[in-house]
C-alpha cells in the first residue's frame, strides 16, 4: 500500500500544480510578447512531459501508451477548465502543444529504455 502511494503522490501533485496554474486569473507576463510566448509554451512543453512521465512511473514504468492517452486527456480538460477561469481561456492550440510535450517525453523515456 505504501508503495503504490509513493508512486502515485508525485503524480497527484503535479496535477495539483498545473490546477492550481490554471486556476490563476492573471499570470505574471513578459513585457516583450515574442518572450512570454515562448515562455509560456515551452512551460506547457514541460509540464505535460513531466505529467507523461510521472503517470509511466505510477504505473511501474509499464503502459507508455496509457500514459500518454493520460497526459493527453488531462490537457483537454485543463483548457476546459480555463474556460471557466476569469481572465483566463482554454486554446485547442494548447492542447498541441501540451502534446508535443508529451511526444518529447516519450521519445526520451524510449531512448532511456534502451
């Protein structure tokens, strides 16, 4: 019991985390557009590659595939749910990029494997 909670509560509060982010109505934001972009998105790169991997490591490192209908799953519904954020909005375009992510992590977790 104790170890499947270690595995699961990384997980768990990681999702708390992007909730909490995306619960935010006004994120701090770069003066220089082209800078906050990029900032933003590549933060969004990251979060859901460190999602995708802590759902492969709650399920003992087993059901990548899994892992990445997880990951993806929690995308869409974390733009959903900015939907209902004020000062916030859910972009599909995010979800992409979410996944793109998500794809960067599962290759490196493959050429880990290796």
């Amino acid at each position: 019991m104790k170890a499947k909670l270690s595995s699961w509560l990384p997980l768990i509060l990681w999702m708390t985390i992007i909730f909490l982010f995306s619960n935010t109505p006004d994120l701090p934001s770069n003066k220089i557009y082209f800078l906050d972009f990029v900032f933003k998105k590549s933060a969004h790169m990251i979060e859901f590659g460190i999602l995708t991997f802590l759902f492969y490591r709650a399920q003992g490192f087993k059901k990548l595939e899994t892992s990445i209908l997880l990951s993806w799953s929690y995308a869409f519904t974390d733009e959903i749910h900015q939907l209902f954020v004020p000062g916030r909005g859910g972009r599909l375009s995010d979800v992409f990029i979410d996944l793109l992510g998500i794809i960067i992590a599962t290759k490196l977790i493959k050429k880990l494997k290796r």
